[in-house]
C-alpha cells in the first residue's frame, strides 16, 4: 500500500530530459521526496513522476513503472480503494504481484481487459500509460475528476502534466490567453473543462481517455463514465429502510478511504456532510483528528458548531480564526497554488485548513460531492419554488418595483434584497434547464461579459450540454453541477489546496455506490419543506443531536464585503487601478470602473470585485 501524494508529466517529441525535469521540479509540492523518469529515445518520449514517501519501499514499486514484458510502462497519480479486489481476480488468471503497491495492480488491469477495467475502478486516478509496441500513449482522468491532468499537442509534439504550472515550463509554449475561458471565468467563477485559460493548454476531462498515435493530429477520445447513466427510475421504500441503507454505504464507501495506522484528519465545518463524515469515522479510527477555520465575524462563523460535534464524537480537534491578514498573505499565495484564474473565496480558508492539518496528518478527507448528490445548495429548493411559481406572479416579479419585489421573492429564499433582483431577472428569461441552472450559478450575465472582455462566454462549449433535457428539473440540477462545479471548482479548490502542503486529501462522498443510491432516491427524500439533505439530515439524527442536524446550509464563505469595506479595502482599491487593470490589456477599464463603484453593497456584487481580483492577480504572474 502507498501513500499516494503524486505529480505526473511527460513529453513526447517535444524535448528531453532536461525539459521533463524541469516540469517535474515545478510539482515537487506533489510528492516532495523524490521524481523518477523513464527515457525511451528511440520513441522520443519520456515520461516522469513525482512522488512522497512510498510505505512499500521496494525498488519494484518506483515510478514510472515498466509492466515485465517492458512493453508497457505507467505513470500514475491517485489511488484505486478497491485495489485488492481486482488484484484477486488478476491473480486467478495466474498473475504474480512483485509489489503491494496498487500502481502495479492498475497496470496489470489495463495489461490483461484494457481500457475496460477503469469501469471497475473506485478512486481518484490520473495516468499515462504507453504501449511500446504500438507506440501509442494512453491519458486518462477518474470518473469525478479528482485528480488533474492537463496537455498540450501540436502536430505529433504532446507535453502533459497534473498542473498547468509544469507545463508552462516548456520552453516552446507560449502564455497566450485564451480569451474563451477568460469570458467563461468571468460567468461562473472557474473555467470548465475540457479549456484552460492557456490557448492550446486542454483538461483531459473527467471520466475519459485520450488515445494518442504518432500519425494521429487529434487523439481519439472516449468516455469510460458518465454520471447521467446513474439517474433513472426511483425506488418507492419506506424513510427508514432507505437511511438504513444508506449508512451501510457510506461505511463501505468511508472504510475504502482509510489507511490502517496512517494518522486520518476531517476538514469539519460543523455542516451535515462534515459532521456525518466525522461521526461515522469516530467509530472506526483510534483517534479522529478534526480541523476548523472559524472567522471573528459571527455571521460567518460555524467553529462552534464544529467544536459541539468534535465533542460528542470525542475528537482531536483544532481550529484557526482566519483574520484579514491571514486573506492577504493567502492572496500573495493563491496565483501560484491555482496556476489558472479561480474566483471561489472559499479558496482562503481551504488553503488555511490544509495547512493547519497537514502539521499533525499526511491524509485528510473532505465531505465533497455531498451537496450535489443529496441536494444540498440553496439554488436546488429555489430553482424548484420558481418552477412551482405560477406564471402571472413570475411576470408580476419582475415588472415591479424593487420594494414590493423584495416580497414576493420570499419565495426564492434568498436574504439580500438587491442579489434577489438581479437573479430573479436572470431566471425569468431561462426557457430551459440548462438556462435556468447558468442562471442560479453565475456571476456576470453574458451581455456583462462581452461589456468587460469583447468576448461571450461559449455556452455550448460547457459539459452542460451532454445532460439530456428530459431528466427532471432537480435531476438537471445536481447533474449540472456534478459536470460543472464539483469538478472544475469544487475539486481543483481542494487538490491545489491540499497538495500545496502535500497533504493527500480524499473525498469519500465521491463514490460510485453512493452516486447510484442517491440518483434512486424519491425526491421528497432529498428536499423536504424547502431543505435539503433530508435523508442525511435524517442519518445524522442518530448521532448528533438536533442543534445540528437542523441547520440552515451555510457556504465557506468569508465576511469579504466587510473586509472589502475596511481591512482590504487598500489592497482592492490598487489591485483594481486604471494602471493595473489597462496594462493586462483584456478588460475594459470603463465597464470595470461602474463594478468597483457600486460597491460591495450586496453578495453578488463582493463576489464580482473578488472574482476579478484574483484574475489580476493571477494573470500579473503567469501572462
């Protein structure tokens, strides 16, 4: 078993080895301890990996790893929880393992059924494997998207890696915005898959391969995965029945993540998902470490949430107030650990949380992929009341004045008046799911887009468009950002962050039996009386009392319109100057200028100052 804190890359007809070392050396923060490469001149590839302290410390496990035949070598960053099962099944064939190591078993898999054993495999996983004899080089990215990888081709020269970062360090690459995933950032706060902000720089996407031949000017691409095949027919069972069910799942899915003996940390928000996730693992570790960030803004602050649960479940727990300050230094920090423009400000305190763990655990896990399966965000329950909204009221909402609109969008659950008028536009002119879901989700309309960059963002270019309009409109929702938001904010937000301070995070929701429990859930067992999460709701219940189990959803945000107005209101105001902002020479300073004026007065409006911030930010270091 390994510990499987990783970085890959490779080129191939693109250089040597002194170019690959490089881009190895920019993801040392990956796997800290040591970087292994594979040279093979006479194809002209060559293949490199990064990796931390392996327990199995057999020269047989190293990486780049060689199948016996030498036909077939691997790179691979991530881990394969069901490792063992699918080893069993290989050694019944006749199969002999030299290592315990699960990169061996990956190997092997693809070695003996091909492509089609990545169907069975439960995990996060991001590899290379070439075929010497074919001369053909395989890319592939788990079925979630956990782990990155990135890659570049021109003609038959390719270069990859698991950061934008390393690639940057080819020499024959150049910095050019790709001004289509400038006006998609600016949209929805992050930049969907499969673009980068690098013209000619792609996300190999989430459950897919790429196969590349030398002859071959575009790879092939298929997709072993796709979470839509999961959402069908739902059961009919009693409440108890299906919380029953679901626990033993979740144990399953919870016990798959665990090391034996290995020190295990939860980021704890004091959330449903978090405090579930804790509750159960207290049960099966000796000693459950437990990690909060808290803000002195009481609005925003949930430590104390976090502390109660701690503290029935009997956990090592500790916490960190996040300050102004400790946002400014994270500022100077978070263009270089999210090498791509990222707008999410839950950034800040992931980063901080992943740093306060990494000094006490070298694993950590995380609750993503609970709120996109069992419905947890606010835009689910508000999406289906505006759907159930009658029409005449819909029309009346938005002719009236803002005053009066203000009450009759009680309905939306939304608290600021002035974000309630903005969305509640938005939503009246979405005449399909897709539409309504950009609409629940975004930032700067098209139109506002175009204004800032002469660019709008290419809806059509987003996995959105795969999602089959017929499923229901909640389905729609959670599939949408299952495609969208978990794996392009959501996931990238928790692996810089984590392997900044090469802590291995894992993600125990994202797992495949759970997604299909939770695909055949009756509706009415994820959203009850307006809330979310009911069925975990109704789980946590047996472990936590109702204090709890009855919260409002309450995001990892920072009190960032307060600090905008006070503490880094310096910082915002120079970041966002006439000579900063026309020196980048992608936005127009005059539709900028009407934003910053207006203020953070409301949620929406912060989030845009934020948002934009960190572009400068980001393209004043890399561009």
């Amino acid at each position: 078993m390994e510990e499987k804190l990783c970085g890959i890359a490779g080129i191939w007809h693109a250089g040597d080895t002194s170019i690959l070392s490089l881009m190895l050396d920019r993801l040392a923060h990956r796997g800290p301890d040591a970087k292994g490469i594979y040279e093979n001149h006479e194809s002209n590839l060559f293949l490199g990996h990064r990796r931390l302290r392996i327990i199995d410390l057999s020269p047989q496990a190293d990486q780049p790893m060689t199948s016996s035949d030498g036909r077939f070598v691997i790179t691979y960053n991530g881990e394969v929880y069901n490792f063992r099962e699918i080893r069993k099944k290989l050694e019944k064939l006749g199969l002999r393992f030299k290592t315990k190591s699960d990169t061996e078993v990956v190997l092997n898999a693809l070695i003996t059924w091909g492509t089609d054993c990545l169907k069975e495999f439960e995990g996060m996983f991001a590899f290379a494997l070439w075929d010497n004899e074919k001369r053909k080089l395989t890319l592939v990215r788990d079925r979630f998207g956990v782990k990155p990888l990135y890659f570049w081709q021109k003609g038959n020269s390719l270069v990859f890696a698991s950061e934008l970062k390393a690639i940057l360090e080819h020499p024959t690459i150049n910095r050019e915005l790709n001004l289509s995933a400038l006006a998609d950032f600016l949209e929805l706060g992050y930049i969907p898959e499969p673009k980068s902000i690098i013209k000619g720089i792609h996300k190999v996407p989430a459950g897919s391969i790429l196969e590349f031949s030398e002859n071959d000017a575009e790879p092939k691409i298929k997709r072993f995965f796709s979470p839509q095949n999961f959402f069908g027919e739902k059961r009919h069972e009693k409440d108890s029945l299906l919380t029953d069910e679901l626990l033993e799942i979740l144990e399953r899915a919870f016990t798959r993540r665990i090391i034996a003996d290995v020190p295990i940390g939860v980021f704890l928000s004091g959330g449903i998902d978090s405090s579930l996730l804790a509750a159960i693992l207290a049960h099966k570790v000796d000693k459950l470490r437990t990690f909060t960030i808290g803000f002195p803004v009481k609005k925003f602050d949930e430590s104390r949430f976090a502390r109660k649960v701690a503290d029935i479940i009997g956990a090592d727990h500790t916490e960190l107030t996040c300050t102004p300050d400790d946002v400014k230094k994270c500022l100077l920090e978070i263009p270089h650990v999210y090498d791509e423009p990222f707008g999410d400000q839950s950034a800040v305190p992931t980063m901080l949380v992943s740093k306060l763990a990494s000094q006490s655990v070298k694993v950590a896990l995380s609750a993503e992929g609970g709120d996109e399966f069992f419905a947890g965000y606010t835009r689910y329950s508000l999406a289906m009341r505006w759907l159930s909204t009658p029409t005449a009221l819909k029309s009346l909402a938005t002719k009236v004045p803002t005053g009066i609109r203000s009450a009759a969008l009680k309905i939306l659950g939304i608290k600021d008046p002035k974000t309630k008028s903005i969305r509640l536009n938005w939503l009246s002119k979405a005449y399909s799911k897709k539409e309504l879901y950009i609409a629940a989700v975004r930032y700067f309309a098209p139109r506002e887009v175009k204004m800032l960059t002469g660019v709008e963002p290419a809806h059509n270019d987003w996995t959105l468009r795969e999602i089959d309009d017929s499923h229901h409109p909640l389905d729609f929702l959670r599939l949408a950002d299952i495609v969208m938001y978990l794996r392009d904010d959501i996931l990238v937000k928790t692996d810089r962050a984590t392997m900044a301070y090469s802590l291995e995070g894992r993600e125990p929701f994202l797992d495949g039996e759970l997604l299909n429990f939770a695909a055949s859930l009756p509706h009415e067992m994820l959203i009850k009386n307006g809330q979310g999460k009911y069925i975990l709701r109704k789980l946590l219940a047996r472990f936590l009392p109702k204090e709890i189990t009855q919260r409002p959803k309450h995001g990892f945000g920072m009190p960032l319109g307060v600090w905008f107005r006070k503490e880094l209101s310096e910082i915002a105001k120079s970041t966002l100057s006439e000579s900063r902002i026309k020196k980048l020479n992608f936005l127009d300073y005059k539709e900028l200028r009407k934003i910053i004026d207006s203020k953070p007065k409301n949620a929406l409006n912060t989030n845009r100052l934020w948002l934009i911030t960190m572009l400068v930010l980001w393209a004043e270091k890399w561009l």
